[in-house]
C-alpha cells in the first residue's frame, strides 16, 4: 500500500496534482484535496512532478 502524504500547509488545492492521476487516487472534495484510495496507487509519481508547490510525497 502506498503512503501518500499531502502537506496541507504547502497545498493550496489547485487541482494539478487531481487532473494527472491516472488511478484518481488524488480527488477534490468540496474543494479539498482528498486521497481517495491509497491502495490503488501505482507510485507513478505524476502527481508529485506536477504539483507546483511540492506538497506530496508518495513512500511504501
């Protein structure tokens, strides 16, 4: 299972990060970033190379 940690102080919930995930493990919820389901990560790390304020990490 992947570890995704999300620095809710860095992120300001733009969406990058959403539009790229290819599993929509990383979802906005009224506007919030949300992990969906972590077990469906595939650690491609699209959405830590497009996020512009380096607020996720992905780890096993």
């Amino acid at each position: 299972m992947a570890e995704i940690t999300i620095d809710t102080d860095k992120c300001d919930n733009c969406g990058d990060c959403t539009d790229v995930c290819p599993m929509e493990v990383l979802i906005l919820v009224d506007g919030k970033l949300t992990i969906n389901d972590p077990d469906e990560c595939s650690y491609c790390e699209t959405c830590v190379d497009m996020c512009p304020n380096e607020c996720i990490t992905i780890g096993d």
